[in-house]
C-alpha cells in the first residue's frame, strides 16, 4: 500500500512542478529573451529496487523530475546574432550617411545652388558691368557661397561629433554586456544544470550576447557549463569570470580609434552598431577632406580670376577670398562694389565677367566637382539604405525562426496547463484511494 502513497505523491510533485512551468511560460509570454520551459520527468529508481516482501517485477516507484528544460536551438540562437550584428552596421551607416546628406545640403541654400547662382548674376552683371545693384548682389552672391562652405563644414563637424558620442555609448553597452558576461559565467559554474535557476541565467547569457553582437563582431564559443568566452580579432573580452573591456577614441579628423581600456590598440570593428560608426565615420571624415579641398579650389580659382581683370581705377584685381587651411575659415575679403575686377586688360568694360564660363566653370571646376561629390555621396547612401532593408527583413527572419522554438504559444500553454492539471488531479486521486484503502483495512482490524 505504501507504493501507492509513494507513486501519488511522485506525481502530484512532478505535475505540480510542471504546471509551474508553464505558468511561468504564460507569466513571460512577452519578455524579450525569454526561452519557453518545460519539465521532463523519468520514471522513478526506486522502480528497481528489490525490497525483501515485495516481488521486484511488481515494485513501482512513480515518477522524478529530470529537470527543466528551455527550448532553444543553438544554430538559430547564432544566426540571430549575426542577423543582429549585420543589421546594426546597416542601421548605425544609414543614420549617419543621412545626416552627412543633409550637412552637405543641395538644397536652395546648399553650396551647390548658391554657386549656380553666383555664376548668373555674374553673367547678369557682364550685361550691364556699370550696374552697382548688380555688383553689389554678385559680392553678395560670391559671400553667400563662402557663408555656405562654412556652414557645410560646421554641419559635418557635428555629425563627426555625433557619431563620436554614439559611439561612446556603444562602447558602454558592449562593456555592460562583457562584465554581465562574465559574472553570468561565474554563477553559471556554481549553478546546478536542469534546474530553473540555471535556465535563467542561460536566458540572461544569451540576451548579454545578443547586445554584445548587436554592437560588435565578437568570435563567441562555448566551454563547461555553458560558460562563454568571447574574444575580438584574437584578444581575450571574457574567459570565466574575468572580462576585459574597451573603449573608443575620436581622432582630430572625425576618424575614430579603438582600443582596450589598457591602451592596447585594436583593429577597427568590422561589423555591428559599431563597426558600422566605424564606417561612417571615415566617411563623413573624407567627406570633409573632399569639402576642405573643394574650398581651396574655389578660393584659389576666385582670386585668380579676379587677379587676371582690372577695377574700375584700373588697378588689378585683389583677393577676393580667405582660406585659412579648412572650409570652415573661407570668408569673402571685398565688400566695396568698386573695387570688383570686372574690366580685362585691354580695358573692356565687361571683358574679365566675359571668360567666367571658361575659366572658372566647366571640366574640373568646383561647381561640377560639387556635383560629383553630392552624387558620390547619394549613391552610398542608396546602396546603405538598400542594404539596411535586406538586413531588417534578415533579422525579422532570424527572429522570426527562433521564436518558433523558443517563444510561447499562449494557446498551447493553455492546452498543456488542462492536460497537466487532469494529470495533477488524478494523482492526487491516487492518494485518496490509498487513504481510503488504509482506512478501510484500518476499521476491519
């Protein structure tokens, strides 16, 4: 009779523990990382044994918990951090490229359009070289371009800043996520496998792993007790209970530099939110080389061209404009309408407005060397924002798939809680007849 009390109270254990997992699985239905949890069972040792008034083959000792279980698929769990990874570069290159877009400006008010502009109202005055409205709006025009180099360099100055800053803040996450890694990995060693507390620490390593990749292209492997170790390019971030973290540097060019928090130096990150800043920053930062060689040339074909005419006083034309070695110091140097070089040198009212289109526009000039730039620039950033939307729908897909193995099916859950409560209820039935049957023999005697 006692295998009954035995058998009865086996399973009321084994079920209740069940019910509880699933439970829990309907409590963090909507929590990020969460694996789904299931209990196994075997059937009990105590089966086997051999009691001296009882016939072996008739010994039946219920049911014991194996342990609890996650549902997780190591293949998918490292496509979705490479999916993750990738989409990082894409997103944090996207963000940045566009911004740079928008510093660079090919709008009304862009260099672009004000250039154009000057070069008209130059043809305009050439027209009527007397005119000083019209000299006064061609200084106003030839200023304007200058006022828009330092502008465009001032707005590229503060992307490069921005994606220093953002940068920093990766790199905070990535040392968050290598210290978190490590202490998961201590009380993972110390922890007993199969049991729900191991199962959430596991839960916990593969979110860290998740925020680590998403912002840097780690190498990860596993050792004992699902312990993880993680290294970069072949340095060392996390062997047990020991992390290593990093840092980041921005350059005086806008490039950025990386490190260990010892000063080792580190290669450039390939992959991830930060290996995408990586990227973008040398972009922007050749972006503003590209404008700093494009304001000399201005300068430097501006003065020359108004070098080669005469003033109204017949005295050769001086600098019109400044550059102090960046776009970010061109300023217009002549404000006075007088003392514009309109005249050549044969003395022809309009003869120096008369070869702006063939010395300072055409083949090689700023203006079209402007237009290559901006259609460069376009062209990556299309290219970025293609590959942003291939990687999205790739980290939808990962996703996607591991959360068929992983996630919680609230109507299944709802299924298995009435199986394992009728399963539940019928050993507790089983008790009730062994008391029953105990306390009927009870009376007899």
């Amino acid at each position: 009779m006692s295998d009954l009390f035995v058998i009865g109270a086996s399973g009321t254990r084994a079920y209740r523990a069940a019910m509880a997992a699933v439970s829990e699985n309907i409590a963090n239905a909507n929590t990020d990382g969460y694996s789904r949890r299931s209990v196994s069972t075997i059937e009990s040792g105590s089966s086997t044994a051999t009691m001296a008034f009882y016939i072996s083959r008739a010994n039946f000792g219920g049911t014991q918990i194996a342990g609890v279980n996650r549902a997780t698929d190591p293949y998918l769990d490292a496509s979705m951090r490479l999916a993750g990874m990738a989409l990082g570069s894409a997103t944090a290159r996207m963000r940045w490229l566009t911004d740079a877009e928008t510093a660079l400006n090919d709008t009304e008010t862009g260099i672009g359009k004000l250039m154009t502009g000057m070069f008209q109202n130059m043809d305009k005055l050439a027209a009527s070289p007397a005119d000083k409205s019209l000299r006064v709006t061609t200084l106003d025009s030839i200023s304007r371009v200058a006022e828009a180099f330092r502008q465009t360099a001032g707005d590229l100055q503060s992307a490069s800043s921005g994606i220093a800053t953002e940068a920093h803040a990766s790199v905070a996450n990535i040392n968050i996520a290598l210290n978190q890694l490590a202490n998961i990995n201590g009380s993972l060693l110390r922890g007993q496998p199969g049991t729900s507390a191991y199962a959430q620490l596991l839960d916990s390593r593969d979110a860290a792993l998740q925020q680590l990749s998403e912002n840097l292209n780690v190498d990860v492997s596993f050792g004992t007790h699902d312990s993880v170790q993680i290294s970069f390019n072949g340095q060392t971030l996390v062997q047990g209970d020991a992390a290593n973290t990093v840092a980041v540097s921005a350059n005086a060019t806008g490039t950025l530099s990386f490190a260990m928090s010892d000063g080792t130096a580190l290669t450039a990150p390939a992959n991830g939110t930060l290996g995408g800043l990586f990227s973008a920053a040398q972009t922007v930062a050749g972006r503003r080389a590209d404008l700093d060689t494009l304001a000399q040339q201005f300068v430097t074909d501006m003065n020359a061209w108004h070098a080669l005419g005469l003033t109204d006083a017949d005295a050769a034309g001086g600098a019109m404009l400044s550059y102090g070695g960046s776009a970010a110091s061109v300023a217009a140097l002549i404000t006075d309408p007088a003392a514009l070089a309109t005249k050549s040198a044969d003395g022809t009212l309009n003869g120096n407005l008369l070869t702006v289109q063939t010395v300072l526009r055409g083949s090689g000039s700023v203006e079209q060397n402007w237009t290559a730039l901006i259609a460069t620039h376009a062209n990556l950033l299309t290219a970025t924002k293609a590959e942003q939307t291939t990687a999205q729908g790739r980290a939808d897909q990962a996703v996607a798939a591991r959360e068929a193995v992983s996630g919680v099916d609230l109507d299944m859950e709802a299924a298995d809680l009435l199986r394992l409560q009728q399963a539940y209820s019928a050993s507790a039935k089983i008790l009730q007849i062994a008391k029953q049957t105990v306390d009927s023999i009870l009376q007899i005697i």
